[in-house]
C-alpha cells in the first residue's frame, strides 16, 4: 500500500510540474490596430522560450535544458519567463545549441532574455522592476531584461516596427504595464508584424514541374483545424532538394484568410524544429 502512494504521488508530482510549465503561462494575441497609447513595446525576439523555475531552467513544455552552471550563475530564487537567444537569424542555432542533452560551451554564444516574472504578483511594471533591481545586485553577461518603451503614438508604433523589420527582427510585443500576470491568451499582450504567421504539419511532398522538374515543387500541408494546401513559396534551391518530410512541423507567413479558411499568400519560413521543446 505504501509504496502504490509513494508510486500515486511522483506521478502526481511528474503531471503536475509538466502541466505547470507546458500550459500556465501568458500568452499573447495579435494586434489588430487596437489603440496602445500608454502600453510598452519591445522587439519580438525569435528565440526558444525558456522559464527559470528559481532552481532550473526548462523549456515551455517542461523538458529539463542542460546549459552550463556558469550560465544560470546569479539567476534568482524566484521565478522568470524569458527567450533563449542568440540574435537576429540565429533560431536554428539557437534550437541545435539548447536540445544537447549535456552542458556544453555552444550556451556561452546565447543570452537569456528577460521579459515577466510570473509567480511575482502586482502589475507587469512592478514584476519587471524586481527582476531589474535583482539583477542591479546580481550582474550576469548572460542575461538582459528585455527593454521597454512607452508607447506614445500609433506613428511611433509603425516607426519602431519598420526599424526592426528592416534591421532583420521578426517584429514587436506590446505590454499593458497594469496587467497582472494571467495564464492563457490575453488581450493585454499583443504581438504585432507586417505579415501573420502560423505552424502547419507537413502531410506530402508534392513533385515540381518545368524547373523544379526533380525537386519539390510543393508541400501539403494541415493546419490544427484540419484544413490542407498547398504550400509552394518561400523555399530557396537546397530546401527544394531537401524538403522537410512528413511529419514535420513547419512556420509559414500569410496575409489573412479565405472564406474557406486557407490562407491567403502562404510563404514558407522555416522549419519549427522546437516544437518538441
């Protein structure tokens, strides 16, 4: 009898620590051309997002990362949410480095980018000044708090997301430096781009025809809500020749829907190889 309790209780431990990790965590909404005078924009980095439980570091999913000891040095006792990143254009580099199932030196070329306490109560503006003030005290050249700026105008707002488009960044984040901390999609965090983008699941590879004659001309693809198309755009040369197989989960960029709910302009991005994480 003790140990089938012993037994009920690790695993109880084990779903409740995954559960934790994978789904109570806040989430942002699209921005559609609400007004955020007041709010506080950052740029939208494209890395692996990673949550400091106040002892480890894992990955949204709860999987265990095993970076280096000299990385998560002066990291506080309690806990922050932030991305894993190496710069702009280095998702893939940044996911190869983070899956090692070892420490290893490849960390030392990333950053942990800063941007919520979640288990801290009080407004987001409160939350980012404990972490700021925790790290005033506790300097770490491997980590930043993402920085934040007022939103003072819908001009300014295009303003800095043309600068960080241009400059290579996938876009920004806009803040209601009142909300508390709520797990799920909400309305007081929104990401904004020129372009949408969602993941769909690779289900063939569809032959070219004419130059592609040989290579991939197309993927079929499947949304979430079970929808397919075709997906031709947006590959280069060596991924026509090396497509991604079956199975394979992919980001795409569009603009909008059809009525039939396939998007419109599907342009390929890259392979979502942290969709494990």
């Amino acid at each position: 009898m003790g140990r089938r309790v012993t037994l009920f209780f690790c695993v109880f431990l084990f779903v409740f620590s995954w559960s934790v990790y994978s789904s109570d965590l806040m989430l942002a909404k699209v921005w559609h051309d609400q007004d955020v005078s007041g709010w506080w924009m950052s740029e939208k980095l494209d890395g692996v997002r990673a949550y400091w439980t106040g002892e480890k570091l894992v990955s949204k999913s709860g999987q265990a990362f095993h970076p280096p000891e000299e990385f998560i040095a002066n990291l506080p006792p309690f806990a922050i949410e932030g991305e894993l990143w190496g710069g702009r254009n280095t998702f893939h580099q940044t996911v190869s480095i983070v899956r090692q199932q070892q420490p290893h030196d490849g960390w030392f070329k990333l950053k942990f980018a800063i941007f919520d306490v979640p288990e801290t109560g009080g407004s987001f503006a409160q939350r980012i000044q404990r972490v700021e003030h925790w790290f005033s005290c506790h300097p770490s050249p491997y980590r930043f708090v993402i920085a934040q700026i007022p939103v003072t105008s819908q001009e300014q707002l295009q303003i800095e997301l043309d600068r960080v488009e241009t400059a290579g960044g996938e876009g920004l984040i806009v803040r209601d430096p009142r909300a508390e901390y709520n797990v799920g999609r909400s309305n007081q965090i929104l990401k904004i781009k020129s372009f949408q983008d969602a993941e769909a699941t690779v289900l063939e590879i569809l032959p070219g025809r004419g130059q592609l004659t040989g290579r991939m001309g197309a993927l079929l693809v499947r949304l979430d809500n079970g929808i397919k198309f075709r997906l031709g755009s947006g590959f280069n040369l060596y991924e026509r020749e090396n497509p991604p197989a079956p199975g394979t989960v992919v980001t795409f960029k569009y603009y909008g829907f059809y009525p039939s709910g396939i998007p419109k302009f599907p342009s390929f991005l890259r392979i979502r190889s942290d969709s494990h994480l």
